[in-house]
C-alpha cells in the first residue's frame, strides 16, 4: 500500500499550482484524476446554487451569497493522496494548510483514528417528585422506550441503523435522558430530534415528570476523531540548529495553549480556520462543528488548546495529534441541493461520512502545524501582509497586472498597509 502511494505521489504534479490561473488549476485537478468530467465543466462554469433551490432552503430569501472556493492539494491521510476543497474568505489560511500539507505528506502524511460515531440527544424532565424510581423506571423501559423511537424513524433502521441505547442522570432539578444512535451516513440532528420527540410524552408518563425540551445535542462525545502526524524536524528549515529550535518552540506552543485561556481561544480559532472551510465546502454544519469542537475544548474543567505537539529528539521528530467530536454527514441536510458540495464530494473522492471525519480532522491538525510554526519563527505577519495587501488593492480598484504591481511597491515602501496607501500607490500606477 506504501509503495503503491509512493507511485502516485510521483505521478501527481502540483507544480505552481498557486501561481496557475483558475482554469488551468481546474485542469490541473483533473490530470491529477480528482475531478470527474461533469464536476469538471460545473467548476469552469463557477455553476453555483441556483436561485430556485435556495429560495427553498432558507426562508427570507434575496439571493445567493458567494465566498471564495479553494483547494489546499498534496494532503496524504491514512495512505491516501487528496486535494483538499476549502471554502473560506480568509486570506493566508489555504497557503499555510497547503504548505502544511506539503511538510507533513513529505514525513508519510495523517494517521486517523475514528473512536467511535453515534450521535446523542437528550429529553430533560422537570417536576420530578422521586428521582431515583424515576431513574428506574427510565431504565426498566428501556427497550420499550428504543423500540418507540425506532418506530418514529424507521428508515435509519433499515439502513442499519437506528436508536441503541439510553442513559439517565439526575443534574439539579432536573432528570436528563440521553439517548444514543446510529446515525449512519447523516449528521443526525433530524433523525434524532424526531426520535426524541416521540419519547417525550413516554417519558413524562414514566416518570410522572413534564419534558422541558427534547433534542440533540451538539456535544458529540460518542463521534471522536482523532488525527496524528509526525514531521521529520530537517523539514522545518535548512539549518538543523533552527530545525531543533523550531520543533522546541511548536513544543511550548502547544503547551502554552493548554494553560491560558486567552491564546487558548486563538490557538484553537486558528484549527477552526481550516475545518470550517472543509465542513462548508462540504455542505456540511459548521456551527455545529464549531459548538462541538469548543465544548470538547473546555473537557478537562478550563478551555485549553486542542492539539498536542511533542519533540521526540531521539526520532528527530515532531509528533502532532488532535482529538475532536466530527458529526460529518456525506448525506442528509443540504449536502445534495448545492453543486459547489456535490463537486467538493467529488474532488475528495465521494468519501463516507467516516473517511470525510478523517480528512477534515487531518485539515485542523494541518492548520494549527501552519499557524504554530509561522507564530514561533516569522511571525504570523509575514505572509499574512502580502494577502492583506493584495485583498485591499482589489478594494482600492487595482485590475489585472496592477494587483502585483500595487501589491510590491506598497510591502517596498515600508508604508502600513492599509487602503489609503494602496490608493495612493493604484493613483501613480494608473
Ligand atoms: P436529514 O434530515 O437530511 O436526514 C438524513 C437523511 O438522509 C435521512 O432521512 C435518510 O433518509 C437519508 N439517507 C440516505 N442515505 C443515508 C445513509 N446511508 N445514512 C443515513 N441517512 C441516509 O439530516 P440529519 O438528520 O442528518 O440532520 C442534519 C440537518 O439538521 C443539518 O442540516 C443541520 O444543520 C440540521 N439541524 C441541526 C441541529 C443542531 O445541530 N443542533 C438542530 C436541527 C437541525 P431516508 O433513510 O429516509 O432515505
């Protein structure tokens, strides 16, 4: 399996990729074989989602909003090469997961993990006068109580999946009943509030309680994911001095992160910065992501940073590793409706719910690798300036070959970067 990656790392070319125009990048996509004919002429035709089709998926409707879609190439996870869809407005994030990419995929790429995936609801109950028979009587039912919910939604059922288990825990006033399930291939927020709501009333009878709420939660601690890569350190500079040094201060960044709250937040921001764009390049829920991520941040009592980074100096190695609830769905939600996702999905390869948690976990440990290690070397301006320049030259009005011109002279001159001295510049230019 090894050597048949090695093969094909060989045989794809990503040679300038970021400096290609947009056509010629699509063709690039498609030579590397991650882009079928159709999704081909979808993406040179920038084909987006139809008015029709939106104007059904949310209410209110003026139009349709477009961000910038990109691809962050040369990810190797779990053996496999992929080209990675990135939707996000900001700049610097696809350049420092593309080029983290790069570095980990030369050290043999992400290992992942999937610790387990099956959603979780809850129905909390209130006015409970004896806990502890309410507790009982909960459990006593419990087949009765699955049995009610897999009738409320049949169809996961037969796709194998479907309600498997219940747990009940008295916090406070009130009695909290949580139930488990299969999901399969969705996200799972329908499919469990349906079932949720159908054992409300039950469970008001059982318990002689009332139900307050009924419905999913975002904390999916029962769909953990985790994603590891180990980067030979002669990757991280040409001198093998500045290589340990660099590796020491990922090192202590990692640490840092794990003790204050405030880059902790930042640290953690950043790894969002990547996933997000993957969860909504695939359609797929990103505050839900983003809720389950940061709650899962705060599991040990305080908010720490979610990646681990470690010198081994006897390998030479720096050894990263994220754990994360990702509820990914490859179906379900509005994943079918939009041609944007459905040509993400294809670019990746139509991966599975499963292989899609695994790439989009690599994504966030890749960022934060990206972000850490500018951070503790150049500093996070360096190459975010020349985006930011370049984004406020498109504002001032720059076209075509002024961008770069504009673009140069304002980094030559020293001058802050802002809009009044790009207009500046764009005036002596035009
Ligand atoms: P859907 O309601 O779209 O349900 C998924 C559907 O996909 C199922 O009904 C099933 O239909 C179909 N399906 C086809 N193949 C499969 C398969 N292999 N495995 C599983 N399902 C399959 O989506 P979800 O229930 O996943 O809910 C996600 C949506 O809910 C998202 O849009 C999310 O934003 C939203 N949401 C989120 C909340 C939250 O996060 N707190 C709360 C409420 C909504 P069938 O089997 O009938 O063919």
């Amino acid at each position: 399996m090894k050597n048949e990656n090695k093969e094909k790392i060989k045989k794809l070319n990503w040679l300038g990729f970021q400096k290609k125009e947009r056509l010629e990048r699509i063709q690039m996509l498609k030579e590397n074989g991650f882009l079928s004919d159709e999704f081909e002429q979808i993406l040179k035709k920038n084909e987006n989602l139809p008015l029709e089709t939106s104007n059904q998926m949310a209410e209110n409707g003026i139009g349709t909003f477009a961000l910038p879609f990109s691809i962050a190439p040369n990810f190797i996870v779990d053996g496999k090469d992929y080209a990675v869809p990135m939707v996000t407005e900001e700049p610097s994030v696809v350049a420092g997961c593309s080029y983290a990419a790069k570095i980990i995929g030369k050290s043999g790429g992400f290992t992942t993990e999937i610790l387990n995936r099956k959603m979780i609801g809850q129905v909390a109950l209130y006015e409970i006068l004896d806990f502890d028979n309410a507790i009982s009587m909960v459990l006593e039912n419990k087949n009765k109580l699955l049995k009610i919910a897999n009738d409320a939604y049949p169809s996961i059922v037969a796709r194998g999946g479907g309600a498997i288990d219940i747990e009940v825990r008295n916090i406070d006033e009130f009695l909290v009943v949580y139930l488990i399930a299969d999901v399969k291939e969705a996200m799972g927020a329908n499919i469990l509030n349906t079932m949720l709501e159908a054992i409300k009333t039950p469970l008001e009878n059982i318990t002689n309680g009332k139900s307050l709420m009924a419905i999913l939660s975002n904390y999916a601690t029962e769909s953990l994911v985790k994603a590891k890569c180990e980067v030979n350190i002669k990757l991280l500079s040409s001198s093998m001095e500045k290589s340990i040094e660099t590796a020491k201060k990922i090192e202590l960044a990692s640490k840092f992160a794990k003790l204050d709250v405030y880059r902790a937040t930042t640290h953690n921001k950043g790894i969002f910065n990547g996933i997000d764009a993957v969860v909504i390049a695939t359609g797929n829920d990103w505050r839900a992501i983003e809720a389950g991520g940061n709650a899962f941040a705060a599991k040990n009592g305080k908010y720490e940073g979610l990646t681990t980074w470690t010198f081994d100096e006897s390998e030479n190695k720096l050894k990263g590793e994220l754990t994360l609830p990702m509820p990914i769905a490859s179906v379900g939600g509005s994943i079918g409706l939009n041609p944007s996702v459905k040509a993400a999905f294809n670019i990746l390869g139509n991966p599975n719910a499963k292989t899609l948690a695994s790439i989009i976990t690599s994504v966030g440990l890749a960022q934060n690798f990206a972000a850490i290690k500018a951070l503790v070397t150049t500093g996070i301006q360096h190459g975010h300036m020349k985006l930011q320049a370049r984004s406020l030259a498109l504002l001032a009005g720059a076209k075509g070959k002024e961008i770069d011109i504009a673009v140069e002279r304002l980094l030559e001159s020293g001058k802050s970067i802002n809009l009044e001295n790009v207009k500046e510049i764009l005036e002596k230019i035009k």
